[in-house]
C-alpha cells in the first residue's frame, strides 16, 4: 500500500499554501489598511456624533491587537497538523480553503459593517 506522503509530492504540498497566500494577501493588506487609516477617522466621527461604542470596532481592535499571535497560532498548527497527522494530509486543501474563505469573508463583512456604521453615523453629523 502507497503512504500518503508519496501520493502527494512535495511540490502539490507547497502549492496549496501558495495559493492560500496569493488569496490572503491581498484582503489582509487592504484590511491593514484600513485599521491603520480608516477606522480611527470612524471612531473619531462616533466620538462626535455622540454615537455609542459598536461591536464591529471591538472585533477589529482584537484582531489588530492579537494579530501576531493568531498569526503563529496558525502556523504552529499548521505545522503541528503537517508534521504529524495523516488525516490532515489527506483534508489539507479542503481545510486551508476553507479557512481562507472564511477569512475573506470575515473581512468583506467586516468592511460592511464599517459602510454601515458610516451611513448610520454621518446623518446625525449633517443636522445643525
């Protein structure tokens, strides 16, 4: 019976990350990007509207604030599942896509909740 190991050779390992990464990196740089630029301006426009602290704010600062630890977190998993488990082997492309697409999704929802919280705010700035 054929290992799992020489079924896959190391290069179609390699590539799942690869094309993990090539679909992480762009909505992370951009989620970056906007916790850097854009949601301090939007904290400061809830600041004056008199708006009360929203959960959308709250979820950003944790992922801003732990994002090196869930970072390696991840990895270490990643490594640990590679390393040692044969299931993980078998599941390796259905798991990181997975958890890619729900990044992504996490950060789309996550922009749509700033626009959101922009279009509920910015009325109350408007009135004199």
């Amino acid at each position: 019976m054929m290992k799992i190991d020489q079924a896959q050779p190391k290069e179609a390992r390699w590539a799942t990350y690869v094309k993990a990464a090539s679909f992480l990196v762009p909505p992370l740089l951009i989620w970056t990007a906007i916790t850097i630029w854009v949601a301090p301006k939007l904290k400061q426009i809830c600041a004056d509207a008199g708006a009360g602290p929203f959960a959308a704010f709250k979820v950003m600062d944790f992922a801003q604030d732990n994002a090196l630890t869930l970072t390696l977190t991840a990895i270490s998993i990643i490594l640990l599942l590679e390393s040692k488990s044969a299931l993980w082997r078998r599941w390796r492309k259905y798991s990181i896509a997975t958890a890619v697409f729900l990044i992504n999704t996490a950060v789309i929802l996550g922009l749509a909740s700033l626009l959101v919280i922009a279009a509920v705010v910015a009325p109350t700035l408007a009135q004199p």
